[in-house]
C-alpha cells in the first residue's frame, strides 16, 4: 500500500477538521501544506466566491462538522488570509524532523481554528513552532531561507500539476479524494477501472 | 418535527445520489425540484465552473458515491443542460397527487443519472412520466400550463429566498445542509444555538 497524499492549506477550515482525524485511519500518510490561493490563481478562480456558499461553510456546516469532533471552532482574526508563515515553517521543520512538522501542523492549525490567531501572521507560526521546542529566531530564520521559500513553491506546483484544486484533497493510489467528507473512503479497496 | 425540505435539480448527480437515498431516512420530506441554473444567475455564478472540479465530479467523485449504492452511473448526453421539462412535469404531477411526484423524480432521475437520458428532452420527461400511468398528451400540456410554469418559477425564487445555493440541499427546522454528503446529519438532533 502507498502512502496517502494529504494536500492541506492552514486557512482552510475542512483542511482543519481532516488533520485532527488523518492520524486515526491507521495508514502512512505525507502531510503537505500548500497555499489554495495558489492553486486558484493558476486556474482563474477565488475559493468561497460565492458569498451564500462562504457564510453557509463559515456559519453553519465547519462549524458544526467540529462539533462532532467535540472541538469548538472558531475563525482566524481576518479570515480568509494567506497562510504562508506556517506552510513554510512547516517545510522547514520537515527537513529536520518529518514526525516534528506533523506535530507542528497540528498545533499550528489549533491556534487559528480553535484560538482563532490570524493565519498570515509570522509570529503565531513562530510560536507555535516554540511550543514543541524549537527556538524562536531559529524559526524566523528558517522560515526566510531560499530553501524554505522554494520548497514551498515547489509544493504548490507539485499540488497545481497533480490536480490538486480544493483543501483537503487526498491521493492514494492515483485516486483523488476531495474533502473531509471524503476521509471514510480512504480505506476502501481502489476504485476498479471499468 | 417538520418536514426536511429537499431540494434538488435534476441535472445534478449529487441530486440523484440523494433522491436514491432520502426515503431511507424515515422522516417525512417535501420534494422540491429546482433549476439550480437560476440560482446561479441570481448570484452570479455558474455550477462546476471550475474544470479540475468538474472533472473529478463528473469522472471520478459522483461515479464513486453511486457505487457504494450499487448503482453505475451514467451521464446524461449533453450534460450539462438545464432540467426544465422534468422540473414542469414534476409540479404538474404533483397537484394531483404528490406520492405520484416523487416516484415521478426516482423515475426520471434514473433516465438520466443511468440511462444517460438528455435532462433538456422533453420526450424523456413525458416518457417517464408515461411509464407510471400518465398519458403522453396530458403531460405535454400540463408542462406547458401557465399554472405549471408559474409553480416552477415560484420555486427556484422560494429556493432563492431561503437561501439555497446548491443540489441537492435540504433544510431540516431551519438548518442548511448542502450535499448528499450530510444525508446523515439530517437525523442529528438540531444543532444548539451557542
């Protein structure tokens, strides 16, 4: 079995809601951060446009997807912003630690869905990186490396090129799976080509 | 406990995934038909305008649902088209007796979502219809009444009032809920005001 491609943007709140529950399906799963701002650029399109279809996802349905997860959602201050800061600490820590940046994914996604910390802010990424352990200005520098930046970059592309056009959106075994809705169907048997 | 309002267009895959299912639940339902073309023009925006996205919909998503229902979906040719004829046959239908109306959806619904029947034919609405005991020519000119044209025109702005901007989508005591994918929060108890 393959791992499961886990594309995810900080600021999406479904992408929230699958990170609290991919661990639980019991498979390998590479967790890759991307920007949807990104991905929606390339292809002409602004993600919750539609102003009924955002105050539906943002008032009523995210919202109430947590609280069967017993988490109390709550917006980021400024929503809906870029969420670059934590997409790039994330690759930094991955290159030392790939178990460390999964944990900081999911203590980076409570402060902005659960403590509602604006997503573009460097200093919400810096700290939560400082709560599992890591320094504070090394943080700050990662995040600014070349390295760091192109990662990220090339994670959008790679995102842009597998056809990857929402959040949370899943691969496993070429198959692709389009939202937290989805999740249940990651352990079926693939799809037969008929 | 009231009824769930359930509305649907009957070119929308998602719409026939739901119609199989929604008896199922045991609660009572009001069958809305609907052309989710005019809710769009009234937002000003058009359905699965996103190509990746309608792709994975149409080639890869809404097959995958219907299998898990042991159906094999077909699309319909020249998808995608407006609905009108099966719409206007559906009110029709359901002044006279609206247990007929529903069976009337289910009939028609398979037309096109496994039989790849033209939702914009009028021939396969009348056919349908035909098929559970109407006679051709009524149903012609009952599509074609003013009455009939004036409920179907009632109903896309009811659906635009009460705030529905996709298919299906149902309202259960005032809650939304958008995609066959929540079919089964519609038994949740309802969500606490907090």
């Amino acid at each position: 079995m393959s791992d499961i491609e886990f594309y995810f943007d900080f600021a999406s709140p479904y992408g929230f809601i699958a990170a609290m529950q991919i661990e639980a399906i019991g498979r390998a799963v590479r967790w890759h951060p991307f920007l949807l701002g990104a991905v929606y650029k390339a292809v002409g399109q602004s993600p919750l446009q539609h102003p009924l279809k955002r105050a539906y996802v943002i008032d009523v349905d995210a919202p109430r997807m947590a609280r069967r997860l017993g988490l109390d959602l709550k917006v980021p201050a400024g929503f809906p912003e870029h969420a670059l800061p934590p997409s790039r600490a994330f690759y930094w820590i991955n290159r030392q630690d790939p178990a460390k940046a999964i944990l900081f994914a999911k203590t980076a996604y409570r402060r902005y869905w659960l403590q509602g910390c604006p997503t573009s802010d460097a200093e919400v990424a810096v700290d939560a990186a400082a709560s599992i352990g890591y320094h504070d200005d090394a943080v700050r520098e990662g995040m600014q490396t070349a390295e760091t930046k192109d990662e990220l970059v090339f994670e959008n592309q790679e995102a842009i090129r597998r056809g990857v056009f929402g959040s949370p959106f899943f691969i496993r075994d070429g198959e692709p799976f389009w939202g937290s809705d989805r999740m249940s169907l990651l352990l079926d048997t693939p799809a037969q080509d008929t």
